[in-house]
C-alpha cells in the first residue's frame, strides 16, 4: 500500500501538476454544475478509485501509466472546479481569476514541451562519447537499459566493445562474482536512464549489495569516476530567465523514456 500511495503521489504531481490539483481539491467541495451534488460525484471518485488500486495493487508491477483510466475523470472533476472557483469570485474579478487559472494549468505542458525542442539526452551523450571515448574502450551498460553509443547519422559510426551488466539479477554471490569481473573490464560505465537506481535503491532489502554499490557509485568512492552528465529538465522560458523544473526525483517512468539523466562513468587512472 505505501508503493501504491507513492505511485499516486507521483501520477498527481507530475501528470496534472500543482494547477490541477488545486482544481480537483476544489470540485469536490460543493455541487458545481449540472445538478451534480458532492455525495455523487465523491462515490464517483471512489468507486473509480478503489477498483482501480485494485486492480493496480494486485499486480508485480504499479506504475502511473496504469492510472489513465482515471485521466478522463480527473479532467471532468477538474473541470468542474474551474467552474466552482469563478462562481465564488466577485463579478468584476471573474476574467481575471479565469485568465490566472488557465495561466497556471499552461504552465507545466509549456514547460514539458520544451523537451522536446532540443536534442534528447541520450543522443547528446552518444555525441559526447563518439567524440571523447576512444575507439578502444570498452563500455559497461546496463542490462534492461538503453546502451550507449546510439547510432548516430550525423555522425562516425564507432564499434565500442559493449558489457552488459546484470544490475537486476538477485544479490548472489554468483551475480557479484560476474557483475565485479564485467567491471574489471569496463574502460567506462554509462547509466543511460535512473531505470537502475531508481528501482533498486528504494528496495534495499531486496538489493542490499547492489543498493550499496550505487551509493557508493555516486558518492565516488568506486573505481569509476562521473566525467559526465545530461539531463533535459522540463524548462520554461519568461523573458531571458530560464525556470526549470527537476523532475527527477519522479518514478523512473516518467523520465526514462523522453528525458532521461544520462551519467557517464570512467575508470580511474
């Protein structure tokens, strides 16, 4: 129940944003619109709800992509809110209190767009390492991720010798044995997303060695030092100010597939 609630926590703040939420707190004080009364639209939201933790929270795997179903709900409810907020506002301020709220709901698909205005950051870092790698090196990535370089048109095309590591095996002696052997090979070590860390590290009690390697990782006390690092955080431009938004600490999901932190690793002299 704690994973599933976290799950949620996530799906509110990133998929609807502050602007949203305060809406559908909002829709669900009073009757709005249509003659909706507060008791129907809360046995609503609970039906939705409970059938969907419901289904959600039997499987091995909970993550906000299983919450779209409630999207559709969610927009309706928050607009129903907008509808309650402008009624309760004096005649005089009601164009401006819409104009402020649309204002604000803009704000985050602005910003998240912006995204995808600029080049995606594990195509940044393959630039990065087809022209600072060299040829010989021999890079470590991680099995279920993305490994790095990309094939890239624009530029050389670079055969490094790749190492998959098993980062999502169970901690076995056996796993440590293979995954310190892989490591000794390893010129570097290329985290293409937090698909990884962020996944292993909430659970030490499933992954005690493999948690503690990944503090140890970034904290640098491991042979492997950051040399570099691309991120592409949601941004929002007002005048010559950038405003970004760190969505990182987000679940791995919502970062790993269009903006992930990409880290590159090498091996100390």
């Amino acid at each position: 129940m704690v994973k599933q609630k976290t799950y949620c926590l996530s799906t509110a703040k990133y998929c609807l944003f502050w602007p949203w939420r305060c809406i559908l707190r909002a829709s669900n004080r009073r009757h709005v619109a249509h003659g909706i009364k507060q008791k129907t639209l809360t046995d609503i939201y609970a039906v939705m709800d409970c059938r969907l933790f419901c289904l959600s929270g039997s499987q091995f795997v909970t993550t906000m992509r299983y919450f779209y179903l409630l999207y559709p709900h969610f927009a309706l409810a928050a607009g129903l809110g907008v509808v309650f907020i402008i009624d309760r506002v004096p005649p005089e301020l009601k164009n401006v209190a819409a104009a402020t709220i649309f204002a604000g709901i803009f704000i985050w698909p602005l910003s998240f767009m912006a995204i995808y205005t600029r080049p995606h950051s594990r195509v940044a870092a393959s630039e990065w390492i087809l022209g600072n790698v060299p040829t010989t090196s021999r890079i470590a990535t991680e099995y279920w991720d993305d490994p790095l370089p990309l094939r890239l048109p624009h530029m050389p095309g670079v055969e490094y010798e790749g190492i998959s590591l098993p980062v999502f095996d169970q901690d076995t002696p056996l796993k440590w044995a293979n995954l310190s052997e892989s490591l000794a090979k390893a010129d570097y070590y290329v985290l293409s997303s937090n698909r990884g860390y962020d996944s292993i590290m909430p659970i030490p009690e499933h992954y005690p060695q493999m948690s503690q390697f990944y503090r140890d990782l970034f904290a640098g006390n491991t042979q492997f030092e950051k040399v570099a690092e691309f991120t592409s955080y949601p941004t929002l431009n007002v005048g010559f100010t950038q405003i970004q938004f760190n969505d990182q600490w987000s679940e791995e999901a919502f970062t790993v597939y269009d903006h992930p932190k990409v880290t590159v690793f090498r091996r100390r002299p």
